[in-house]
C-alpha cells in the first residue's frame, strides 16, 4: 500500500517541520507552499517534504488543495490531508494498514485537538474526521472550512485507532479575514450546515449579534443540520 501525505501552508515556519516530520512513515509527503515568505519551504524541505510553490487568485482553501492533490503520483492508494499545525501520531500507519480494506474510498479517524498544548494541554477535544480518501474521485469544495466531495459509489472504513491525529494550533495567526470567506461560502453551498454553523459561531465571536441571530434561524431550516452544534 502506497500512503501520500498532503497539505499546504503559508509562512508557518514554527510549525511545519513538526508536521512533516510526524509523517515520515509516508511513502509520499508533498506540501504546496502557497507564498511563504518566511523559511516554510526549506524547514519542509529539511523534513522531508516535497514542496511546490503555486500562487491561487483569488486565495481559496479548497482550490489550493485540489492543487496539491492533483501533484500527487497516479500510483497513490491513500492520501491523508495533513494541516501545518497538526501532527499524525506515532503508529499511525499501523493503524491505517491494519484497517486498509482495497475497496473503500475513505477511512474516517480520530482527530484530537489541544488548544493549550503550550501550556497544561488539558484543555482537548475529540471527533472524528474524514481526512484519509483514495487518489482518484475525492476533491474540496468551500473557499473556507473546505470539505472533502464524496463520490456516488464512495464505501467508507472506521480507523480504529485511540488518536490517529493531533491538532496542535497556533492561536496567534490572523484570521480574521475567514469572515468574509465564510459569507461566500455559505452563499455557494446553501445546503451545507457545517458551514452555516461555522460562519455563526465567527460572527458570534466578531460581536455581530444580529447577523449571527439571522444565520442561526437559516442553519435550524438546512435538512440534516445536527441539533447539538445550536442547541
């Protein structure tokens, strides 16, 4: 089995040598280095990662995956979408190829965030995620908050493993400029209530109460929404 690790990055030189790093058991590790100007691309690259510059205007998260993605060999059986400020836990390939079925499309694992890792760590939270998808017939869509477009005949595996993924953020990066990403998101996937909820809670944060008031009566509407994200 052939594991590909891939992602992209701008201007995260604390971080990125960490993260491809923890990916060293990957048969592939490629990064899309989308305008660093710091020294991203050469920590990667001393790491062990491929890195491409590529430049995406107008800056969208989902196009500058698809371009990584696309950078990936033919001859790939899984990829694993890996941000710069998280990690893959040690044994994870072990994990993944003692749950490797030859027909399924993706495997969905769990992802643990620890928003105080520089601190205690104590303060984490666990879900499960669906970042591992074959090579062909997956791509991103949503300019932020993107998401993985599953294919019709798509077969889906559990991962079970106790951490397969770490999430350790830096919590001083700007992002304030999502906002308006997130309001052009949800005007392009109006059926996709994981983005309503996550442009309400950032509107809730910026202190437009009112706005938020309105999103959260459109994202109650939206079939499927998941009743424990506004309750």
């Amino acid at each position: 089995m052939k594991i590909a690790v891939y992602g992209i990055f701008l201007n995260e030189k604390r971080l990125i040598g960490r993260c491809v790093e923890s990916a060293r058991d990957a048969d592939v590790i490629l990064y899309a280095d989308t305008g660093s100007t710091d020294r991203s691309g050469m920590i990667a690259k001393a790491a062990g990662a491929t890195v491409v510059d590529v430049r995406v205007r107008p800056w969208r998260f989902d196009d500058a995956r698809n371009l990584a993605l696309s950078l990936l060999p033919e001859d790939v059986d899984l990829c694993i979408s890996l941000d710069a400020d998280e990690v893959l836990v040690e044994g994870w390939r072990a994990a993944l190829e003692a749950a490797y079925v030859p027909t399924a499309s993706r495997y969905n694992h769990r992802f643990e965030s620890i928003w105080d890792w520089e601190g205690a760590g104590i303060n984490r939270t666990y879900h499960w995620h669906e970042r591992i998808h074959t090579r062909k017939g997956y791509m991103w869509r949503s300019p932020v908050h993107e998401y993985l477009k599953r294919p019709a005949n798509e077969q889906v595996i559990w991962v079970q493993a106790e951490h397969f993924m770490q999430q350790l953020p830096d919590l001083t990066k700007d992002r304030s400029s999502y906002l308006l990403m997130m309001k052009q998101a949800i005007e392009e996937e109006p059926d996709q209530w994981k983005i309503f909820w996550f442009y309400w809670e950032a509107l809730v944060k910026a202190g437009q109460t009112e706005e938020a008031s309105r999103v959260m009566v459109r994202l109650k509407q939206i079939p499927g929404a998941d009743p424990k994200f506004f309750a």
